[in-house]
C-alpha cells in the first residue's frame, strides 16, 4: 500500500472546503493485543496503531481523542475517535479503508465521516454504554474465553439486579474506581446498571456520564459477589459511603467487557437496546 492516499484515488467531494477537516471515525477492536486504548512508548496500543496509520497516510505527525480509554485487554464495538485537522479533500469512505487495509483484523473502522467545527470525541459525548459477560455452566466454552468470564456456580440475577439500584444515580465512586489524575472529582451520573440473562451468558450492563478508571470492572465484580451469596445487596449503599476501595468486590477481568456504544446528540454509535430484558427488573434512571 502507498505511505498516503493518493489524490486521484478519493471519490470527487461535491463541494470544496479551505478549512482542515474534523474527521469522526467509528471503531471497533479485539483488546487482547493491546495495552490499552491510550498511546505508550514501549507498548502496543490502540491508539498508538492507529495514529502510525494516520501518520503514514497523512505524512506528518497525527493526534486523535478518544470518547472513552479502555484498559488492556479490554474490547470495543461502538468506540469513537475524533481526528482534528485532517487535511482537506480527504474522502471520508476511501480514509476508512486504507485504514482497515493497514490495522485489521484487530483494529476496524465501521465508518468515517466529517463532523462540524467544535466536534469532539470526548466532549460531545453524553453517556458511554459497557457490557461485560459472564459464562455459565458446567464446562467452559474455548470459542467464547476470549470475551466471557467463566463462572462455573450459578449466580442469583434478581440479587444481582438488588444490589444494582443501590448504586444508580449521581454517586460518589471511589469505592469502585481508580482517578487518573488524584484531584478530579469521583462523582459520575451512572443511568443505568442492569443484569440479565441470554441463555448461559449473563450480561452486566453500565451506562454512565464517563467513568472511572476499572470503574466498571469493580461494579461486576462486586455484583458477582452478591449473585453468588457472598454479600447482601443491602451491603451496597455502605460501600458507597466508605469511599474506599477495600470496601468493594475485586475487579473483574479484563477480557470480558466491551464498550458497547456512545452516545451522543445525533445517536449512539451503535444500535443499543435500552430496553434488554432484566428479570429482576431495571435498574436504571
């Protein structure tokens, strides 16, 4: 492949701007190789593949911003990355697959498109959707240890589902995430906690104005707790107001949660059911 796209290679655009483009790419990605979303020195990361692709075919030194940094080995279905400044004429959908022609299978690129001035990956998000799945059952399943939990004892979904609605809302969370930055606030307005079942899977989903550092990872791993009778829901308003992570359930493995979705004025990035079956009932705001 050419180090850049080549100008006679891009679909003609129908009007022509004297402005650098804002690009919004919409992104998918398996976790297990990498260190993480955020770019490191001596590490594979995500984002780190994707700003030496850029590179390549822009010709100069590239930054992008992310909706939401997801920890090593965690995956992503409807990730967003925004891309400032990219130059002008660039064909969004001829973009789109140079990119996956230089970072699959690991790293996909659903969709490239223009945004107006002002847009911001980050900034303009409303809320960010999670999943983490958990596989029930006697055996394991080899094609699903990638991306599920295994959990051999079956655990009490309403419990479960209890113990979530002590925690949605405007919550302080320090009991169950890490600060990037030792300063900023531990507060986040968490819509949305549910748990239900899809035949041997369970899923835990958490939909949150941002969240915190193995924020989520930390939620499940003390609703597991409850689910296998290790706790009482009616333990989790006191977690809460111990603001110590000691309080809290261990944090759950990486490899089992997905940012599912983001959320922002025009949508989500992908089609995500608000409405999933949860037998306990909702646990949501």
């Amino acid at each position: 492949m050419p180090s850049r796209i080549p100008p006679t290679g891009m679909r003609p655009r129908a009007t022509r701007r004297s402005n650098p483009l804002n690009l919004r790419l919409d992104l998918a990605y398996d976790g297990t190789p990498f260190r993480g979303f955020a770019r490191q020195s001596n590490f594979r990361t995500v984002q780190g593949d994707l700003e030496a692709s850029l590179t390549k075919l822009f010709g100069r030194e590239v930054e992008t911003f992310v909706a939401g940094r997801t920890d090593a080995g965690v995956h992503a279905l409807g990730q967003v990355v925004s891309v400032p400044n990219a130059p002008e004429g660039l064909d969004p959908i001829t973009l789109r697959d140079a990119l996956n022609g230089m970072c699959r299978p690991s790293l996909v690129m659903w969709s490239c498109r223009e945004m107006e001035e002002g847009w911001h990956a980050r900034f303009s998000a409303r809320s960010r959707a999670y999943v983490y799945a958990i596989l029930e059952g006697e055996t394991p399943d080899p094609f699903l240890a990638g991306t599920t939990l295994y959990q051999r004892e079956r655990l009490d979904v309403d419990a479960m589902n209890e113990a979530a609605g002590h925690l949605v809302g405007r919550r302080d969370f320090t009991s169950f995430g890490r600060l990037r930055e030792p300063d900023a606030p531990a507060e986040r307005l968490l819509y949305e906690l549910r748990v239900w079942r899809e035949g041997r899977i369970i899923k835990v989903r958490a939909r949150a104005n941002a969240f915190m550092q193995q924020m989520v990872r930390s939620l499940v791993g003390t609703l597991t707790q409850v689910g296998g009778g290790g706790r009482s829901p009616d333990e989790l308003p006191e977690i809460l107001r111990a603001r110590d992570r000691s309080a809290a359930g261990p944090v759950a493995p990486p490899h089992a949660l997905c940012l599912v979705a983001v959320e922002y004025d025009e949508g989500w990035s992908r089609p995500l059911d608000l409405e999933a079956p949860s037998p306990g009932g909702p646990s949501s705001v």
